[in-house]
C-alpha cells in the first residue's frame, strides 16, 4: 500500500484514493492520514449495505478525518464494490482472514502504533466481535453498532432465500422472509449475491460468548431498535471477561437511522484510543 502525498485530509471523499481487492473478494477503501499519531479505524458495514450507504452518506469519515486518524472501509462481498464477488463457497473463516490481513497491513504502515480499532454494524458487528476475539494483539478498541446478542441467522431456509433473490418469489418463513428481504431496499443490489453473502455467514454458528473480545468494548443500540434489542449482553460477556465495557443506547432511533445520530457519533469519538 503506498502513502499519500501530505495533504488537505480533514474531508475524505468517496471513493477513496486507495482501492483495492482482497483474495475472498472483499473490496478495501483506505483514507491514509500521513504522519497519524492515532489508532487507525477498520470500518465493517452490515448486510445489505456498503461503504457509501453506510459509512459515506450517514457521515461517519469526515469526524475520524478530523481526529487525524487513517481510515479503512471495506465491502463485503456481493455487496458495494464487490457486488460483482460470488460469494458461495465462501466461510467466516475467508472473510475472518482477510479483515486480519486488512489490518495487520494496516498497522505496519501507520506510525501510531501496532492496533487497529474496529467497528462493525450490524452483520459487520459479527465480524467485528470475531475478529477482536480472536485477534486481541491486533485490535485496540472495538465498536458494535446495531449488534444481536444472539445468532439470528440459524434456520434461514437457504433455498427460499435464493428463489427469493432469483425469481422474486417470498419465502414463507417468517425468519427468512423477515432478514432477507431487507435487501431490496437498497438500490443497484446484486440480489443473488447480496443473499450468498448471508448463507455463507450462516453457515457457521454464532454464539458470542464462546469468544469474548479482550478489546474495551463499546455497544450502541437504538433504542427502537429491534434487532439489537438485548445488546447490553455484549458489553456484559466482555465485562464479566474483565476488561471495560458500555452500552450506550440513543433515543427514538431504529436499525437504520441510528447511523446519522450525534449520540452515536460522539460516544465512537470519545471511545476511539
């Protein structure tokens, strides 16, 4: 990865000036901040989303921008820049290890230091816990956004959810019916391959409290929020592994539009190292 010119970086545009893809079809955006002497930021949408709807549009680069940090955005695959990436085939694992190869680059080329801090929302929040878990000399800090305290993707009826993608026909499962249809709200999907990504993460089980992340922890929920109803658990698994934790849960806000809250905003800024 090479350094950018020192440059004006308070503002960071879309798409960014470094860009590029992983082996398992991630696609990485990185804001390089030359000389940053604070803790690089990974940012890890959820399903159905992307950097730019995510990250971008919801206003998120330019506060880290303005602490002088670098930040790297990644789109999952199926998903944003990688909607072209097939995901059948792929495994938490492939997408495990490649947020760490992400990472680990990262660090070797920032001068703060050798962690990361992380913050996933929503599926990303998954990845996110994983990754710190198993991962805890590289991550610094972790971030959960509309985060379930369980795993919602067991029973997902895969073959429902692919006619659904491929032919439009509604999966009669509540359950599948319910997490996968959330993906036509976005426009310019790629329906079949937003849903692969999605099995593919089902296929492994989830359960947060087999691997607790040594990070200090900060869990934000809406607080209309249905999804991430029950967070608080999270914060309590890391708490109760002994190392610092909270939940900071925001007002009137749901799945969706918690991502534009100043509470939101203020509480990642203040808990970034």
């Amino acid at each position: 990865m090479s350094c950018l010119r020192e440059a004006d970086v308070s503002r960071l545009l879309h798409p960014a000036p470094e860009t590029w893809r992983t082996p398992s079809g991630l696609t990485a955006h990185l804001w390089r901040r030359p000389f940053a002497d604070r803790a690089p930021v990974l940012l890890v949408h959820g399903y159905a989303s992307n950097v730019l709807y995510n990250w971008v549009k919801t206003g998120w680069l330019d506060p880290l921008a303005a602490q002088g940090r670098s930040v790297l955005a990644v789109d999952l695959p199926g998903h944003g820049s990688s909607a072209d990436v097939d995901p059948t085939g792929l495994s938490v694992q492939d997408l495990l290890d490649d947020l760490h190869g992400l990472s680990t680059e990262m660090v070797a080329d920032e001068p703060s230091g050798d962690a990361i801090a992380v913050h996933g929302y929503s599926l990303g929040s998954r990845l996110a816990w994983q990754l710190a878990a198993a991962h805890p000399e590289l991550v610094a800090s972790l971030i959960v956004g509309g985060a379930p305290a369980a795993d919602r993707l067991a029973g997902l009826d895969a073959e429902a959810a692919r006619r659904w993608a491929r032919d439009g026909v509604v999966p009669q499962d509540p359950l599948t019916r319910s997490v996968v249809t959330v993906a036509a709200a976005m426009p310019d999907q790629n329906l079949p391959h937003v849903v692969e990504l999605l099995l593919a993460v089902a296929r492994t089980p989830f359960d947060p409290a087999a691997a607790v992340p040594a990070a200090p922890t900060l869990v934000v929920a809406g607080a209309r929020d249905e999804i991430a109803a029950g967070s608080a658990r999270l914060a309590e698994l890391v708490v109760a592994a002994g190392h610092p934790a909270r939940l900071v849960e925001v007002p009137g806000r749901d799945h969706v539009n918690v991502l534009t809250s100043r509470i939101y905003k203020d509480a990642v800024l203040d808990a970034l190292p």
